[in-house]
C-alpha cells in the first residue's frame, strides 16, 4: 500500500486525495526533520520548518513539472526554508578547511601506515553489534558540522544521488564529494573508536 | 617541521597510504581520473591496510544507511492532516 513512488502520490495529492499526502510526510518526515534540525537552534523549530515545508509543497504542487524527482523538489524547499530560518547556518556555509581522514601521526614521513587500521569489519556486520552501533552512529552524524551532515544524510541515510543532493543543496559535485568524504572518514574514525581501536 | 598536508598527487609516481585514505571516496564515487585509478589500484593491490581501510569505509557507509527514519507520531500525522485540511479548504473557498 505504501509502494507507489513518490511521482505517483504527488499525482493523486494534485487530485485532491489526502491520504497520499499523509504517505508522502510519513515517507520523508524524519530526514527532513534531521536535515532541519542542522540550521535551527531547536527542534520545535525544525519542526515548524517541516510543517511549513508542506505547506510550501501543497500552494506549490501546480507549478511543478517534474523536472527534477519530487524529493529533491520537496528537500530543495525545505533547506531554502530551514536556511531562512536558522542562524546557524550563515556562520558555516563554507566547506571549511582540509581534515585528513586518517590522523597524519598514523603515518610516517613517506606517508605509510605506522599505525594501521586494525580489522573489525566482521565485527561491524555482526547482529548484535550493529544494533548497539547504530544508535552511536546516530549520534556521531547528529554532531558533524551542518555541511557534511546534510550531505551524509541526503547520499547514504536516505539513499540519494550525487545529482539529486547536488540539486537539494545547490552546490557542485566536487563540494559534495569533499562533503561526503570527510563525513564519512569521520563515521568510520566514530566506528573504529567504539572497537578501541583508534 | 615541513607541514605535510595533503601530499600532492605527482604525475607517474606510485601513490602512498596517506594519500590512498584520501582517495577513497572518489574512487567509490567514480570520480578518480582513469590515471589516478589505475595508480590508486596498484596501491590496493600490494597494500593490506589500505585494502582493509576500504573495506572499513565500505562497511560505515552500509552502517549509516540502516539508520532507519524515526516514525512519525500518531500526533504529529494528525497534525499534518489537519495542516492538509486547512489548505485544502482555503484552495475551495478563493
């Protein structure tokens, strides 16, 4: 009942039907809210955001064509809205100065491993530690810088592609895979640290 | 002390660890250039560390994606309706 695309309910939503819109929210609720919540100082706020996103969404539904998926529609106007209404954001929208993924003193002069990363993976995919990792990887991605969350959130959360966050974000594909890139060594360092392993 | 950052990338030279880890999400994104590749490959191939060090990326990147939504609350969907409803009988009423 819940497996027409989005394209499709935004379709029956045009007709008036308003239990596609109730499944189109249900749908993209919580990463819009998380997304929110990195540029304003509190969730009741992320909150309105996303409620006026909607609102955004229903007075805008006749002049969408379809040019780009509806949730790149959707998320575009979220962040315009949440950028609007936060503070935080103005204060870092620069992609910010160069972080090496591996701390350089795990190196040598020539750049070679003198501390290398120890093996966990197997680990990692066991059941039962998944479930315990998920709730620090949560809260690791709740503490990146707003940039790199947005961008983590969009690409591995919520399964978007490069062109798409591109297009919610507005920014470039070089931006996003620098985003992207230091998001993520940053969640592997978070991973490797829960295995004391660092 | 020379600060080394970013070790540059010099043409026709094999590529090191440091810059291997700095490689990899280009490298999953298909963005490396075909040289670069190649270069980053031949690092793999001779490289256990590195080679573990994309396995581990890998497996963050699987991790995060099962991250799963946060359900909506019964109160917080009523709300929506209600926001539905209310814009839905402005659109009658102009």
């Amino acid at each position: 009942m819940d497996q027409e695309t989005d394209a499709e309910l935004l379709g029956r939503l045009r007709a008036g039907d308003e239990r596609a819109f109730a499944i189109l929210v249900r749908r993209h609720h919580a990463v819009m809210l998380r997304l929110a919540a990195g540029y304003v100082p509190s969730m009741a706020v992320a909150e309105e955001v996303v409620q006026d996103t909607w609102l955004g969404v229903l007075r805008g539904i006749g002049g969408f064509e379809g040019r780009s998926s509806v949730r790149t529609w959707v998320f575009r106007i979220l962040v315009n809205r949440a950028r609007t209404a936060g503070t935080r954001e103005r204060r870092s929208v620069a992609i910010g100065d160069w972080v090496p993924a591996v701390d350089q003193s795990r190196f040598d002069a020539t750049g070679h491993w003198t501390a290398p990363p120890e093996r966990w993976v197997e680990e990692a995919e066991n059941r039962v530690n998944a479930a315990k990792l998920t709730n620090r990887l949560r809260s690791a991605v709740g503490e990146l810088p707003v940039r790199q969350r947005e961008v983590v959130l969009l690409r591995d959360v919520e399964g978007l592609s490069s062109e798409e966050v591109c297009g919610v974000l507005e920014i470039s594909e070089g931006n996003q895979r620098v985003l992207l890139h230091r998001a993520r060594s940053r969640l592997r360092q978070v991973l490797e640290t829960e295995f004391g392993r660092a | 002390m020379l600060p080394r950052l970013r070790l540059p990338l010099r043409r026709n030279r094999d590529i090191v660890c440091q810059q291997a880890v700095e490689l990899v999400t280009d490298y999953l994104e298909g963005a490396l250039s075909r040289a670069d590749l190649r270069r980053f490959e031949a690092h793999l191939a001779g490289c256990p560390h590195c080679t573990e060090y994309l396995a581990q990326m890998r497996a963050t990147i699987a991790l995060t994606g099962d991250l799963t939504a946060d359900d909506l609350t019964p109160q917080m969907q009523d709300e929506f309706i209600a926001l539905y409803r209310q814009w839905s009988a402005g659109q009658d009423g102009t």
